[in-house]
C-alpha cells in the first residue's frame, strides 16, 4: 500500500506504477494505492522486482511529489523437488572389498532458496541396496556396507537413492535416482582342473611337435586372473613330452618332443600342474593358486621303417685296395614286432662314377674301381634300407669314406727351375735353391732325400747341399765359367722320399752361364751379345739387315724397268724369223695362262742366254700383260 502525505482534499491525487512487471505482473489502484500482484510469482523465475510509484494530479498527470522507488522481494516456499542432475550413475569397487570402502559419491540439487528456511536442505538415503551398500545422509558418499562380496556370487547391484529437502522432515520434497555399482575381478581364487584324470592315445611314429591332447584347468576369475601356466612336475615321460599354454583357450597343450618307441614302451604317466600365473599377495592365504592332474598316454604300434645301428658311418680305406674287397658293413634292423627282412641299396645319385657297390643282404661295401687319394681324399655315399615285405618303408644313411694314402707318387721338382749363374762368380755360391713336392700325404710329413747321379757324384762344375727346410741349394765348384765356350750346363739331381717302399725320380736342373754386373745383377745369358756392336741388339741389327735388303731390292727393279722400256718389242730386220722361233709342246690355256711359258722369252729371245731374276721376269710379264 502507497500513501502519500499530501492532503487529500485540496487536490484529487492519483497513484502511478513503472518498474519491473508494472502493469503485467502487479497493478496499482491509482486512487488507493493498493498495490496487487495479478499473476502467480515463481521465487526460482525472479527473486525480487524493483519498482517506482509516483503521486500526480488527477486531471494534469503533473508530479505532485518526487517518484519513491521500492523492492518487491519474492518469499521463497518449498516448491521445489531436489534433483539429481548426473544420474543415473555407475561405479565399480574390487570384489572383497573390506567394510567401509568408499564407491562414489552422488550430488543432487534444490532450486528452492537456501538461505530462507529449510526448504533446500537435503538429506540423502538408500531406497534400494541394503544391506550391502549405505551412504552418508549429508554428504552422499556411498561406501561398502558388507565386507568380502564375492564378484563370483553376484557381480552387479542396483542401489536407488533417495534426496529429501526441509532436512529429510515430514512434508518434504524428494528425488531419486540409481547407482550401478559392477565388483571388479580380483585374484582370489585358484585354478581347477575339470576332471582329475585324463587320457590319450598316441601313434609311435607321430611327428616331433604334434600336440597329443589338452587339458584344461579352470578359474572363476576373469582376464589375466585366470591365466594359468601349465607344467609337467612329474612322470616317467617328462622327457618324451612337454607341455605349453594357450592364452586364448587357458587350456595346456600336449606334445610330443621326442621320438616314441612302442616295442620298447608302451605307455607313459604324467603328472602336470596349472597355477596362476599373477598371484594377489593380499588373497595368499586362501591357499595354493594350483592344481594338478594325472595323464596317461597309450602307444599305439606302427609300421616303422628299419633303424641303422649308427645314424652315420665313417669308414676307412687305402688308396690300393684291391677291386671287390670288403670296406665295411652298415646293419640295419626293423624296430616293429614282426621284424621285417632288410635290403641295402646305394642311393646311386651319390655314387655316379659306380665306384662302390654293397651286398643287399649282409651291408657289406666292396671296392668297385680302383680309388686315387690324390684325385678325391673323401667319398660320401647314401645308403638305403628297405623292408622286404613292405617296400614303402625305407630309411637312408650316409656314409663317409675317407680314402687313405700310400706311397704312389715319386717326388718332383715343385716348379719348372732355370738357374743362372754369373761368369764373375765366386766359388761355393749358392746359384739356385729348390724344392720338392709329392703328391703323396705322409703322416709324419715330407723329408726328401736328394743326390746326383751316380755317374755325376764327382761333378767338377757343381755341388749340392741340403737345407734344414727340406730344399736344395746347388753350388758352383770353382769361378771362370765362360759362356763362348759352353754356355748351358744340365744338372740332374735324385729326389727320393721316405715313404715305405721310397720312390724317386730324376729332375734336371737347367743353368745358363750368363754375364753379369760387377754387383751380380744378371745382364746378359746369350752368346751373339759378343759379336754385336757395342750398343746393339741383336734385334737392332736384322732391322738394320732389313731396310739395306729392301733398299737394294728397289734399286735393281728401278734398273731393270727403264732397261725394258728402252728395248723394241719386235724382231730384228736382219734376223731370220724362222731362228727365233722357239717350240713348245705345251697347250695353252688361252690369254689369262701366264704359267704354260715364259712370255718374255718370245719377246726377247736374246735374254735367253742372259741373267734375268725370277722376280724381275714376273715383273716384265705383268707390265707386258698391262700393256
């Protein structure tokens, strides 16, 4: 209500409103002042308006006084229920979890007014979820309200929670919401074989590696809870098989990691354990995280193939043996109870040259054709088994053979030797050294013995001396030695060996006499170097022979064209025609047969008697043809 303090009965006074919702939401008597709110007022829309009322005369509108400005404040009701602007929500807490473990916390929310009464003053509890959950009335925390929940009894619960304004009091406004609360794995319990005994068959010639069976041990944990490793603890087959684990189907696998033998054992016992391979210490006194198992494995026969006596044979044999003797023997037996009969064979792709052969019954290899340690010291051959009643099944061996040496071979020089040996040498220098070779292969190694022939033993221009290097040095008896009068020497020399009988043979060592520096340095081994001009080679001189050859070559054929060319073709007056006629008992060949006769006799018969040149005739032939 709006009064003003003028007097009302000296003038008509009339009341007006502006403002915040003047008019819409509140109206004025303009003659009481009264003023009324024509609509419902919503406290969360608008807390307060503020409006301005004014006094003013009635016929002119003109102020009567100034304008006063007042608040209209809106007074808050509990007209509003709390919310929960998040849910519904979810939460997850580890199995096992003790009493007390905090999940989450939920917020709900009140748009009445705070601060005025009660009417925003929440107060949170469980609806739906005990006894396994609570939560803090004022602040919304949920916690375990059981210890130990097992995620394998039950994994999910639905908790619903309740927010009740005017502090949780009768006549209050209330909301919900839910709480998905998941129990997350924990370690806690161990693995479990699905049956305590199992059982597998398995062929005695099955591949290494193939898998026999599995078993599998089970564990109500999930994910890396559940993964167990698989072992083999005991038995007596720990060596024959192994065991390994399957991450996608936590189941352990069975294989085979060596050969298996039915005629010699017919069955195996295994005992084999899971365990879990990530422990929770806080969970280890729940006992062992393991199991075990008993396996039994059965051999079932097969037909196997013959087994050598030795996966691979080495034999020995000297390089003369004679043709068809024994070098060894392979054996080889069939494994399977009813002991198949055995034939050898030689795989003749390793044997091309046929230079062995074996006998099908016994395994006996015999010599062939004649060996050579020197050409091939190993020969690797092949050998087949094969079942007489069952042809399929057949095994391979290989055998060496190393030939053995013996002493077939006589020593030799090891190169092609050419010793030079200066006429300015001193008596007792050593002009050459060599060395020996065989191709023989002693076992204690070479030692050659070497030595002239007899007929040689006094040899008056050389001498020879064996070096402690198993070589050879030859050495001149005296100096003087003058190639003009013998300018080569051959020096043969015995090379035996020790080999037992010893062979030897005879090599001959060339030596040149040859003129050398006053230093020794060779200069010249041939005897033509004497009758050269000094500065000469020999092959300087026959160049020099050459050009005065070709030049005397020219000369004469120059003489004789001009001297032809000055000479008639005809026959002279004063001679009798019928005494240059010449006969000739040949037939001719036509104009191109230049070979019948000589032509040039007919042309000039007075050059008959003379000095003409075979080469200068076919010249004047030629040049007489042109013309």
């Amino acid at each position: 209500m709006l009064h003003t303090d003028l007097d009302p009965g000296s003038k008509k006074i009339k009341y007006i409103l502006s403002g915040d919702g003047a008019g819409t939401i509140f109206q004025i008597n303009d003659i009481t002042g009264d003023i009324h709110a024509i609509k419902r007022l919503d406290r969360e829309e608008k807390a307060e308006y503020t409006l301005t009322a004014q006094a003013v005369d009635w016929e002119t509108n003109k102020p009567l006084e100034p304008p006063s400005e007042f608040i209209i404040k809106v007074q808050d009701i509990n007209d509003n229920a709390p919310e929960f602007l998040n849910g519904p929500y979810h939460a997850t807490v580890p199995e096992m979890s003790i009493l007390g473990t905090s999940v989450t916390n939920v917020t709900a929310t009140d748009a009445d007014d705070p601060v005025y009464g009660n009417s925003a003053k929440l107060v949170y509890s469980i609806l739906e979820g005990q006894p396994y959950f609570s939560i803090e009335p004022e602040t919304a925390i949920i916690k375990t309200a059981l210890p130990n929940m097992d995620r394998e009894a039950k994994e999910e619960y639905l908790v619903v929670i309740q927010a009740k304004d005017m502090g949780g009091h009768s006549g209050g406004l209330s909301g919900t919401t839910t709480l998905t609360v998941t129990l997350t794995d924990v370690n806690d319990n161990p693995p479990k074989f699905a049956q305590s005994l199992y059982h597998f068959s398995v062929p005695e010639d099955v591949v290494l590696g193939t898998a026999i069976g599995r078993v599998k041990a089970n564990d109500q944990d999930i994910g890396e809870n559940a993964q167990s490793s698989y072992d083999i603890i005991d038995g007596d087959g720990t060596a024959l098989f192994e065991i390994t684990s399957d991450a996608q189907a936590q189941d352990g696998i069975i294989r085979l990691r060596k050969p298996l033998d039915f005629e010699t054992k017919k069955s195996y016992t295994l005992k084999v354990e899971a365990a879990n391979v990530h422990i929770d210490p806080r969970f280890s006194g729940r006992g062992p995280f393991k199991d075990t198992a008993t396996v039994k494995i059965v051999v079932e026969d097969a037909d196997e193939p013959p087994v050598f006596s030795s996966p691979t044979y080495l034999l020995e044999v000297h390089e003369n043996a004679a043709l068809n003797s024994v070098i060894g023997q392979v054996t080889a037996r069939d494994p399977d109870i009813t002991s198949s009969p055995i034939r050898f064979s030689i795989d003749r792709h390793t044997d091309l040259e046929r230079q062995f052969n074996i006998n099908a019954d016994d395994g006996k290899i015999t010599l062939a054709t004649p060996l050579d340690r020197e050409l091939s010291v190993w020969h690797n051959i092949t050998i087949i088994a094969t079942e007489i009643r069952n042809h399929s099944q057949i095994s391979r061996v290989p055998v060496a053979i190393k030939v053995l040496d013996v002493n077939d071979n006589a020593p030799e020089f090891a190169s092609e030797y050419e010793a030079f040996l200066c006429e300015n040498g001193k008596p007792g220098q050593v002009i050459q050294t060599v060395s020996a070779m065989d191709k023989d292969d002693p076992k204690n190694g070479h030692y050659f013995l070497y030595s002239l022939l007899p007929e040689m033993v006094n040899n008056p221009n050389f001498t020879i001396k064996k070096n402690e290097d198993n070589s050879l040095s030859i050495l001149a008896k005296h100096n003087g030695f003058n190639r003009q009068k013998q300018e080569v020497y051959l020096l043969p020399i015995i090379i035996s060996d020790s080999g037992n009988p010893p062979l030897s043979s005879t090599s001959t060592l060339t030596i040149r006499v040859c003129g050398c520096s006053s230093d020794g340095v060779v200069q010249s081994c041939n005897v033509e170097a004497y009758v050269l001009p000094i500065g000469l080679s020999m092959g300087a001189l026959i160049a020099i022979l050459a050009c005065i050859i070709l030049l005397l070559v020219i000369v004469v054929l120059f003489v004789t064209l001009r001297r032809h060319k000055n000479e008639p073709l005809i026959i002279k007056d004063d001679e009798d025609v019928r005494e240059n006629i010449i006969r000739y008992d040949d037939e001719g060949g036509g104009e191109e047969d230049t070979e019948a006769f000589d032509i040039a006799t007919l042309q000039n018969p007075d050059g008959i008697n003379g000095f003409l040149p075979p080469l200068l005739s076919l010249i004047f032939m030629v040049m007489h043809r042109k013309s």
